[in-house]
C-alpha cells in the first residue's frame, strides 16, 4: 500500500468472500454484482393503483352503450364494419 494511504489511516484488509463482506458491512461491490448500464434505479417503479370502482363502472358502461349503439366507424369503401368487445368468460 502507498504510504500516504498509510499515513491517512487506510488498512489495508482482505477480503476472503465478497458476498460474506456485502453482508457484513451492509455494502454492495458494484463491479461483482452489476453490468454497466444495469444499476439499480435510485427510485422505485411506479405501481398501477387503478381506477375508483365507480369511475371503471362508468367507464364500462359508456363503453357498452357506444358499442350497442351500432358501427363505430364507416369506410365508403368497404362494408360496414362495427367493433365489439366480448365480455371476459
């Protein structure tokens, strides 16, 4: 070890297993346990909380009367076409 580490207080320690170090030390050695480029995001992935049960039953029920309602669309070039969603079984 260079002597002005020495003369700043470094030791200089072994380490026999890194996993066991991490451990123990509440550590992580970056270069043994992430590819460049694949580091931990410093913030959490945002989580879906969904819609109010209200709002998603209104949401539906549009969605059901629009598609009651006949075709959606019409293309002078092809027949008429209507989109429909089929209830999940």
């Amino acid at each position: 070890m260079p002597s002005t580490y020495q003369r700043r207080g470094f030791v200089r320690e072994e380490i026999f297993s890194m996993g066991k170090y991490e451990k123990e030390s509440g550590v992580v050695h970056e270069a043994s346990n992430f590819l460049p480029g694949n580091e931990p995001a410093p913030l959490r992935e945002p989580s879906s909380q969904g819609a109010p049960a209200e709002l998603r039953d209104r949401l539906i029920d549009d969605l059901r009367a629009a598609s009651q309602s006949g075709p959606w669309t019409t293309n002078e070039n092809q027949p008429l076409q209507s989109f429909n969603i089929d209830a999940p079984l």
